[in-house]
C-alpha cells in the first residue's frame, strides 16, 4: 500500500487533510521558543587565540606543488575556514580571496602523516621532476565564493599559488583532513610545534562534537548542517523562500502554496507580525518549523499507531495522552513489547533524564514537565535512539574479558590485497589503502612483495604490488611506517597480522627483515622458540604488536617451500586469466630457488603451508597454518569436511580469500567461511559491496576492535551439529528519518526511497542462502519517509553466522544510499532503530542519525538473543 493510502484510511472525523496528503491535526507551539543549547556545545573548549585569526598552511596538491592558505576556527568552533587567493593574471591585476568551509560534522577523523594517496602522487612528483601542472583547487568542502557572502580583498601582483617543489616532505609536519567517504584535505603546517597544534585542537573539537550530537534530535542536527549553505548573508535568518530550497535539499517535498500555508500559520503562532515573517526565522524557529511540519504527518506516523497501540490514546481521566509515566513505560514497552525483563524502574529514570536533556524543537511547556514522564516527542526521540538500537548494545561494547582466548578462537576482520585501489589488473597501489583499512577496523593486511630496483649504492629495495599486471608499485617501508604510524596514536590497538606473500630473493628479504626492526621497534612481535610451542597467544598478550605472516621453514626444504597460500593456482580462473595464475608456480619456484631468509624467517609466527589431510594438519604445531581461496571453501564443505575443519580451525588458523577470476575485486560471500570457524576471511576493501558491509556489521562486534570471539558452536569440539535448531523472525521496516542524496550529490530530485530486507544464511547442507524482499516506495520523502509496513518472515538454520542487511535505495536509478548489517546472534526482539551506514562504513552527517525502524519477532528458537 502506498504512502497515500496510508494517509487516506488515517483519516479521522475533525482531523483535516490538507493538500499535501498530511493529516493536519491541531499542533500547540508555544510563542516561547526552545532553546538550542547545541548550537553553543563547543564552547567549552579552550582553543588558542591564534586559530581563531588564523594560522598559514600549506594545501599539498598531488602535482607536488602547494597552496598558501590561512586555516582558521569559526567563533563557535563548528566551522574551519580554508582562505586561499586565486592566482592573478598580471602583475598589476588584483587577486581574490575565497574562504571556503568545512563543517566539523564532515570530518571523519583527523591524520597525522603522509598516509594519503595525495601525498604519494606528491612524492612521486619530486622524485621525477618538477611539476607543470597547477595546483588543484580542493572540492572536498563547500565554496562560498560564489555566494554574496564571499570573502574578497584586492591586492596588486604576486600569485598565490607556490611554483617551487616541497624540498622537504617532512611527515612532522604533514596531516589530513578525512572526510566522510575517504577523500582528504592534506595540509602541511610551518612548524611541529605548531601541527601538533593544530591537529590536537581539531582531536578535541572532533570528540566533543561526537559527544555533543547525541544529545539532539535529527531535524536539528541536518538543519545546521545546511545552515551555512542558505545563511550566506550571514543574516541569522531563514525565509520561506530559502525554506522551500532546504526542503529541495533534506529530501523533502512540498507544493509552494502548501508551503507558504503552512509557514504563515507557523509565523502566526509564533506571535510574528508580517514584516517580521518576511524577514524569515531564526535558526530555533526554523528547527521549530520542521518538527511542525513532521507532528503534522503524527495522525499517519507509526509512532503514533505505537503510542496508541501501547499506552492508549485516552488516559484513565478520561484526557487524551499526551505524556507516560516511568512505571508504565517500563511495563507496558520495555518488558511487554522489548523483552527486556531485567530493565529496572531506574534504568527508565535514567533514560528519561536523556530524553530530558534531549535538544528536541517542542512545545516549552515540556521543560517544566515531571521528570518522570515523557511526551510523545520524547518518546520518538528514544525509538530512535541508541539505547533502542536493533543491535543489542552489549553485544557492540568492546568486553576486554572476551581477550584472553588463543588467537585461533576469534573471527579477525582482515583484507585481500590490501594495497589496491581498484581492480586486480591495472588500478593504482596505494599507501593510504592501508591507512583506510585499519581505521575501518581491518587488522590482518596483505602485501604482495616484489624485488624492486636498487638504490645508487646498491642497496635492494623491495617493493608492493600485484605481480604481472599493470598495477603500479608503492615502497614496502612505505606501508611499514603507516602501519607504525597508526599504531603510534592507537598503542592498544589489538594486534596486526601482516599476511605476506612474499616474491623476494635473499636480498631483498634481508631488507625487509631489517626495515621491519628498524621501523616498527619494540611493536615488531618476535616469537621465541618457546613461544611456538603449545597454544597459541591471545590478542590480550599480543596488544599494540605486528605480528608477520610468511614463511618459518621447519623441517624438510619441501615442506616449506609447498604453500597453498595466496599466490597458489586458483584453477577456476585459469580460462579467464590465465597469465594471472602464473603468479603461485613464480612464488614457489623463486622460493625453491631463493629459499627464505633466516633474519625474515625468526621474525615471523604463522608459517603457511600446503593442505595435504586434515589428520596431518590437525598434528602440525600450531602457528602452522592453510590458507584456501573460496572455491575451495566451497569444495571443502560439498564434501562434508566442515565439522573437521571447525575442529582444526579451534587450534590453528586458516585463510581465505577472493576467487583469482574475480579481477574486478568483487567480494565472495564470508559465511560460509565464517561457519567453518575461518578467523582470517579476507575480502577486497576497496570494494564497497553487500559482502564487505556484512563484514562491517559483523564487525561491529566487540567495540570494531577487529576481534571477535567465535560462537561457541565453533569452539568446542562437541558443539558443531548438522541439524542446528531453526530461528524464525519477521521484519517490518516502518519510517526513517533524514535520509540523504546518494552520495556525492548536494542538490537534485528528492529521493523516492525503498528498502531492500535480506537475510544471508549457511543452511544445513553447507549451501548459502540469500533471501531479499523490498518495501514500498516512499515518494519524494527522504526527510521522513513512511513505508507500507509489510511483514517479512525468514527462516534462520545457522543463527550463529546468519546476518540480517538492510538497504536502502533511491528507486528513480536504484542508487545506494545507506545500508546496515546486523548479525542475527546480535539481533534485539521489539521495535527497534537501525544505524545507517555509507558505503565507507562512516556516517556521513547527514545519515549520522539516519534510522529505519523495525519491528521483529522470534519463533522456537535455541538463541537467547532475539
């Protein structure tokens, strides 16, 4: 049923329907506006006087030339202002000022380094020779040049733009700005001192900021983000025309009468006279205006069916419930409708003084409200709070108890060929892939390792990249002194698995075992003898190490040298590619030729070797271990070996990994892998498919430490059955609430929004299973869109590793727009929000708080969870 249906059988006696197709009920909004506290959250902050005049950086092109700018704070440190000069033509033209904005709420994280793909490019450039090419003006933040608000002073002669090459690409003095989705402002301060600065300032502004947002409701939250896109004049004042092209943005649509009608109205109530609404509103009346026009759908919203449904419309007085109390919320929602039994009175009191505190654009009476009770407002705060999440947030938090296992009990969030860009076949190498992948949680990273070329004195210099294709090569020490980096500003990271497949000869080898103590010091693992025998360590012991995954010969040169590792033939995709299969025989034969450095070798814990029978593999010492692309993880379990690799894989480790055919760098599905107990499922990050979200959902686990200890089906030898117990559960997908653009769009149609319900599953038989259903439209409305609440019903056989992915798309080209996995062990019972994610795993400001609600219930089931 569409949206407009649900609007018309809404429709009840006194309640009028305006033109829109929105009920529009009577809405008090009291004259006394509520104030935002939000807007001045970071003020406590104590930031130097000079950042607010502004400080001179250098904006690094990767032509290798750079950009004189002045960086400066906004007074309420919600914005930083890039002011850079536009080059003038002659000496006697005069040159333009543009200052350019960055909302904090854009900011993923802040990097120190030189970890960027633009900071390579600029490297390189020096190397190879001066640059000709100008510096690219930056279209990573908003420019308000164009606006009346541009900033322009004149001055005759002298370009900005600096022609001489960076002489000194000292990574001291180097840091990024990452926005959310992965791209970068890179910038180079003028001292340590004062880089150090900078990017602690930005640190604090950046946690405050996190710890601020969640304390305001949605609308709140998107309408400052594109205040300073229609405040331009800087007036402090939105009229009802600027209103209309916010609408446009947000997603929402609305006829210009219906708008003009509704703003009047609004105006008028709050005591506005009419100069002083053709003025416009301020930034609380604007937020008061959206959260009019969302109460004016409540007579359709599912919130309000499920106030009704729950806590009755009519009160025991007789009135109409405009507020719940503490004791029966707790009663009649979290124990009747959530199950959680074990909530207490004072775990609602607690929420509720949240709810309070809540920046909620509402009528000010309810300030002065009992802090027992809620309103409905604050009530539809909660559902969409984190404390109601769909994912049960014990199973999110980061347990240190859950640390103490050997390394073989926990699935470990780990990547394919870590140092591509794009395809296997002729996309770029990068540095900044790894950077990416460790802050995405990734914590085994692959190297492929080849002889490079030499320096003039002779000394080897290994290099990465995929051997025999057209991809280009980055510096093995290179990768090294990120990974150090991170680990620098991350020292409790748990440890870091470096998979190497390594092509070397003994030369260049000794290289690498010496750039590898050199770089990484005392975070270098280095097992003694001892530490190889009996079981392995856990990630508790291993904390803030690299631990190396290689070649450690122990025994007969043949057995050393047979690896079924990586490089290995994958014979599935030898009809499309293969000149690429070569690239196993060339590994082995250069090893049998080479032989493996002894300095290398004692460096490294887990030494790969070739699957001959499970009875063999299941007596060699335990930091042996298989590595299986996913053809045969597939072949394994067609031929029931997976309750014998469970048992395996509770002792030792395995691998796996993409398909050669898949040069593309799509992903394979990692249940299967994941349910015969695999910890090391490597996966493309550079390809932001429904496979790697699953790996980000179930990753989400643990606090994203990268470690997640494994079911205990998967644990103990008497806990794998063939004939596991079926979970069933149902799904309805109500509303969401400030669905963006699909990405890298500011302006356009509004989205007509569907989602997409899928279940991955392991049946019984070994075989993966994936079932998809998809909701209604909700037509021209990402602001708040309502979907037909049809019920979806699974069947779950592997609860253990099923996960639940919910998509949602843009039906005008089925464009992505934010998607979210959550494993079924994971899976909270009730009316639930769910966390959207981009396809970078960040939340883009706008779907930082972007939720669909859905509702589930489970069947006979032996999980605890649901």
């Amino acid at each position: 049923m569409p949206p407009t249906s649900i609007v018309r059988s809404s429709k009840k006696k006194g309640t009028n329907i305006n033109s829109t197709g929105m009920a529009a009920p009577k809405t008090r909004v009291s004259s006394k506006q509520h104030r935002i506290h939000f807007l001045h959250a970071l003020g406590f902050i104590k930031i130097p006087r000079h950042l607010y005049e502004g400080v001179r950086v250098l904006i690094v092109a990767a032509s290798g030339k750079t950009q004189s700018a002045q960086l400066r704070l906004s007074a309420d440190k919600f914005t930083l202002w890039i002011r850079t000069t536009k080059n003038a033509k002659s000496y006697f033209a005069k040159t333009v000022t543009e200052d350019r904005a960055i909302d904090v709420g854009e900011i993923d994280r802040i990097q120190r380094g030189q970890s960027t793909q633009q900071f390579e490019k600029a490297k390189k450039k020096q190397i190879h020779g001066t640059p000709t090419t100008p510096v690219a003006q930056p279209k990573l933040h908003r420019n308000m040049s164009s606006g009346s608000n541009s900033v322009t002073s004149s001055s005759a002669g002298g370009a900005s733009y600096s022609t001489a090459m960076i002489q000194h690409f000292d990574p001291e003095l180097s840091f990024s700005i990452v926005f959310r989705g992965a791209h970068t402002l890179d910038l180079m301060a003028m001292e340590v001192d004062e880089c150090d600065e900078l990017t602690t300032t930005l640190d604090r502004i950046l946690e405050a900021y996190q710890r601020a947002k969640t304390r305001v409701a949605n609308d709140v939250l998107l309408l400052r983000y594109v205040w300073l896109d229609v405040d331009k004049d800087k007036t402090g004042y939105m009229n009802v025309s600027t209103i209309g092209k916010v609408f446009g943005q947000i997603n929402f649509e609305m006829k210009t009468k219906d708008l003009h009608a509704n703003y009047e109205k609004f105006g008028k109530i709050l005591g506005l006279d009419r100069s002083g609404r053709r003025r416009g509103l301020t930034f609380e009346q604007s937020a008061g205006f959206l959260h009019y026009i969302r109460r004016n759908t409540w007579m359709v919203k599912p919130v309000n069916v499920i106030w009704n449904e729950i806590f009755g419309e009519v009160m025991n007085n007789g009135k109409k419930r405009e507020t719940v109390s503490d004791k029966t919320f707790l009663e009649h929602f979290m124990r009747g409708k959530q199950g959680q039994m074990k909530t207490t009175i004072l775990d609602v009191r607690k929420l509720f003084r949240k709810m309070h505190d809540m920046e909620i654009s509402h009528d000010s009476s309810a300030e002065k409200m009992d802090l027992n009770r809620i309103t409905k407002d604050q009530f539809e705060a909660f559902l969409f709070a984190s404390e109601n999440d769909a994912f049960d947030p014990e199973k999110e938090e980061f347990d240190m108890s859950d640390m103490t296992q050997p390394l073989s009990e926990y699935w470990i969030n780990s990547s394919h060929n870590t140092y591509l860009v794009g395809d296997q076949y002729t996309s770029q190498s990068s540095v900044e892939m790894y950077s990416n992948a460790l802050y995405r949680g990734c914590r085994c990273l692959e190297l492929d390792i080849w002889d490079g070329s030499k320096t003039l004195n002779g000394t080897p210099i290994p290099v990465v990249w995929h051997g025999h294709t057209m991809t280009t090569k980055i510096l093995f020490v290179e990768i090294i002194k990120t990974i150090k980096v991170f680990l620098n500003f991350h020292p409790d990271t748990f440890p870091l698995i470096l998979s190497f497949e390594n092509h070397c000869s003994l030369a260049y080898q000794e290289v690498m075992a010496e750039q590898l103590i050199r770089v990484l010091g005392a975070s270098l693992y280095i097992p003694t003898e001892a530490s190889l025998h009996g079981e392995l360590p856990s990630p508790k012991q291993l904390r803030g190490m690299v631990i190396i995954k290689g070649r450690r010969p122990n025994g007969t040169e043949a057995d050393a040298y047979d690896t079924d590792d990586d490089a290995s033939v994958d014979y599935g995709a030898t009809s499309l590619i293969g000149g690429l299969v070569l690239d196993g025989l060339e590994e082995n034969a250069n090893l049998e030729k080479h032989g493996v450095s002894p300095n290398l070798a004692r460096l490294t814990l887990f030494h790969g070797n070739k699957h001959k029978t499970w009875e063999e593999s299941l007596w060699s010492p335990r930091y042996h271990m298989h590595s299986f692309s996913e053809n045969k993880v597939r072949s394994k379990c067609r031929h029931k070996e997976a309750q014998t690799w469970i048992m395996y894989n509770q002792s030792h480790m395995s691998r796996t990994y993409p398909a050669g055919a898949r040069v593309d760098s799509s992903n394979y599905n990692p249940l299967l892998a994941w349910s015969t107990g695999c910890q090391l499922v490597a996966l493309n990050f550079q390809t932001q498919d429904a496979f790697l979200k699953l790996n980000d959902g179930r990753f989400r686990e643990n606090g994203n430490c990268g470690y997640v200890l494994k079911p205990s089906s998967l644990m103990v030898n008497d806990g794998y059955s063939p004939n596991r117990a079926a979970v069933r559960i149902s799904i309805r997908v109500l509303s969401g609430s400030c669905l963006p653009k699909p990405i890298g769009q500011r302006s356009g149609d509004c989205i007509d929004p569907y989602v997409k319900v899928s279940v991955f599953d392991i049946k019984n038989d070994e075989k993966e299973s994936i079932i998809s259903y998809p909701t209604s439209i909700a037509h021209a409305n990402g602001f708040f869109p309502i979907w037909s609440q049809e019920k979806f019903s699974f069947t779950i056989e592997n609860w253990a590793v099923a996960m639940l992915q919910l998509t949602v798309y843009d039906k005008t080209k089925d464009e992505f727009i934010a998607s979210s996995s959550i494993p079924v062990s994971c899976l909270r019972r009730g009316i639930r929000s769910v966390k959207l994610y981009d396809a970078t795993n960040t939340r883009e400001w706008r779907i930082r708080f972007c939720f669909a609600l859905t509702g589930s219930k489970d069947g006979p089931c032996s999980c605890g969870n649901l």
